[in-house]
C-alpha cells in the first residue's frame, strides 16, 4: 500500500502591516468609534482573512473598510519587523496618550481624529527609520543602594557646580540603569559616557532599550565599533532628528577615540561636535582603568560639562591618592550586600532582591615575620630608599604564550592558602 501523504516542512510567509475602519451603525462603541484605526500585523498573503477573524461577531461578521496594508519590511533594507515595534512607536511619538482596555492591555487602535491618511503617513515614517531605539517595554525598580546612591549624588551636585563625584561600587551593583535613572531625576540633556573598555557599550544599549528609549525622548549616539550592528545613531543622524524637537541625548564613546581626535590632543579628524557641546553630565565608566594619563587629562579638559560622576568597583588608586572626599564617595560592597542579603525582612511581600547572591567568604593572608620585617625594609633603588608594594598585576603577570611569569610563587601562595 503506497502512503500518498505530503507533509509540509515550510510555509511561505508575507509580513504585512494593515488598517483597517469600522463604519458607523454596527452597535460599536469605545475603541472602534469613528476616528478610530486598528494597525496590525500578519504573515499571511490575504490580510482580508486575517481581519475577518477579528471583526467576527456573535451576529455574524461586522463590515470594515481596509485602508492600506503594506510590507512589514524596512525600507532600503532587507530587515522585517511586526506590530508591536511600530506600536511601540507610535505610542512614543504619536499617541502619548494612547489607552489602554479594560484588561490592562494597551490598544491597538489609534484615534486619527478623520484623518485616515495620517496612518498611512506614520507608517512610513516608522518604516523609513530603521534606526527606532525601542526593544522593549520594562519597567524598573531601584534597590535602596541604587536610589542612596542617586540621592547622594544629587545633593552633591547641587552645592558643587561643576563637580566630580565616585561610586565605588561591586560589580552587578547595576551601574547602568543606575546612572541613566540619576540623569532622569537631573533632567539632563546631554550626557556623555567614557570608558576605557568599549566591550561594555552593548550593556548600556541594552538597559537604554529595555528601560529608557520607551519612556523618555533620548536618543542613543555612537560610533563604537562594539555597537555597530546595533540601531544606535550617528551624531548626523540625530542632528536631522532634532528637527522635530528630540534634543536630548546619551552619547557613548571609548577613550582611546577620544584621545585619538585632534580636538582633544590625537592625530584623527573625528569627534569634534563633542568639544563643541556643554554636557549636562560626563560619566567615565571604569574609571580606574586608563584614565590617570597625561592624554587622558588633556582629553578631559576640553569636555564642558557641568557635573562628573566616575563608575569603579576597584577605584584604589585614585582614592589612596586623595581625589575625592568621603562626600564625594558613595560605596557599595560585597560586605555591604553580604549583609542587605541578611537583614532583608522575611515577613514582607516583596521578594529579597539578594536572595539568589552566594553567600561570601572573606579571608585575610597574614605574612610571616621574616618576609615582614624585610618588606618594611624596603629597597634601595639609585641611592634612593622605597618602600615595598605588592602589584596584583605583576604577581600574575603572563608572557606571550600566556604562562605565569612567577609561576612557581604562585603556586607556593596557593599550596599556602590550600593547606594551612
């Protein structure tokens, strides 16, 4: 017996936007009023049988007038999209006030006040940039480190006109969200973000995606080569936007670009508009790395900005040398969220934000006697006597086929810490 079954594997798919009406005298009301367009999306070749679905009613089919459907599909681009990213963004640029039904649910349809055109006008709008910055939308909760930090910073700002301030803080203290929610409550302009570990760019895309873009007009500017498959905008791009009254901006750059610029003391024709600029706020991120160099200074000082803040877990060196005061310091540790973790009140509702961190053990090495009395010693160097100083990175310094150039003290430290 021959089985003449054909099982289909593929199916061909047509993204298409479409808008559709719902004349008068159906017994509609609310959302499907007069002045009302619903905007939506399949992948069928026939949006006619995608709207049927929806209209249907207990009495039967309602009538509906189709507007226009259209390609789901960037223009000049081979990059496709659905609803909800250009719902997205009609509700950030064209419908602020857009409702919601009685569910929760956001709506759908959009009022156009008579003027179906305008949809079509929209659309385009949308599909002719591709560069829409909005991924999700995610609200946010700050930890009560994060808003200490925030509130500490603030009343520093506001006695120190053109001031520098440091959060030491762990890694995962959330750095980013943090940040971008102080430069909401500063109501800032113009921020501009510097690091010396460009790798980090997409971290700060990412929170400026999920929790920024939606609810604020910011615009996210970059050349970072770590960004450039991301929709981050050129400085062009967003100077031709600010035409419609969008002028506030985060923009990311590395400091090795910095440096390199012939405005701020380089070789390469590049950057310029940002010693044009006065910003709102300058944030160096990773503060502690690269950034005490004769170059790095040059590059900084010709930056007008208003107020500084620098992001370290590991800011020893510039807080051994003196550069900032207790109130210019917020910290934040391991110990610190160690002990967060602990006191959280287990007869509340909310979930302990701690609860999933390892519990952490600190420990002491202590060093014997004899190599003690020989480090306080020091050595003399040229005439000259210095005191001793252990170098983590020198200790695990590696050569070029990535062995430990000390490697058999290393090994003595770890037979060290293992068994006694």
């Amino acid at each position: 017996m021959v089985d003449n079954k054909v099982i289909k594997t593929t199916k061909i798919i047509y993204p298409q936007i479409y808008a559709y009406t719902l004349p008068e005298n159906q017994g509609t009301s609310g959302y499907f009023d007069v002045g009302n367009i619903k905007i939506g999306y399949t992948d069928r070749h026939n949006v006619n049988d995608r709207i049927t679905e929806q209209i249907k009613t207990a009495a039967g089919h309602l009538h509906y007038d189709l507007l226009w459907s259209n390609p789901a599909q960037f223009n000049n681009s081979d990059k496709w999209f659905d609803d909800k990213k250009l719902h997205n963004y009609l509700r950030k640029f064209k419908h602020r006030d857009q409702q919601k039904f009685e569910n929760g649910q956001l709506s759908e349809w959009f009022f156009y006040n008579g003027t179906p055109e305008k949809a079509q006008l929209d659309f385009d709008d949308f599909r002719n940039n591709q560069k829409s910055q909005i991924k999700e939308k995610l609200q946010y909760k700050l930890r009560a480190e994060q808003v200490a930090a925030i509130e500490q910073t603030l009343n520093y700002a506001k006695i120190h006109k053109s001031g520098e301030f440091l959060w030491n803080a762990k890694p995962r203290f959330g750095k980013t969200l943090t940040t971008y929610d102080l430069v909401r409550q500063m109501d800032a302009n113009k921020v501009l973000i510097v690091t010396n570990r460009p790798a980090i760019a997409n971290s700060w895309f990412d929170d400026f995606e999920k929790f920024i873009a939606w609810q604020t007009d910011f615009a996210f500017v970059s050349t970072s080569d770590s960004l450039k498959n991301r929709p981050v905008m050129t400085r062009d791009e967003f100077t031709e936007q600010m035409v419609e009254g969008k002028d506030r901006m985060l923009a990311f750059v590395s400091l090795q670009d910095l440096k390199g610029a012939i405005a701020f003391g380089g070789g390469y024709d590049k950057l310029s508009w940002i010693k044009q600029l006065n910003w709102d706020l300058l944030v160096v991120d990773e503060s502690h790395e690269g950034v005490n160099t004769f170059k790095t200074d040059i590059s900084f000082d010709n930056i007008e900005r208003n107020f500084t803040l620098h992001l370290s877990g590991t800011p020893f060196k510039a807080v051994a040398s003196g550069k900032f005061s207790d109130d210019q310091i917020y910290n934040w540790s391991y110990s610190d969220e160690q002990s967060a973790k602990l006191k959280w009140p287990a007869d509340i509702e909310e979930n302990n934000p701690y609860e999933k961190l390892p519990r952490l053990s600190l420990f002491s090495y202590q060093m014997s006697q004899m190599i003690t009395d020989e480090v306080n010693q020091g050595a003399k160097i040229d005439g000259e006597n210095i005191d001793f100083a252990f170098d983590l990175n020198e200790f695990f310094e590696t050569n070029d086929s990535g062995k430990f150039i000390h490697e058999v003290d290393i090994q003595k430290w770890l037979d060290s810490l293992s068994h006694n």
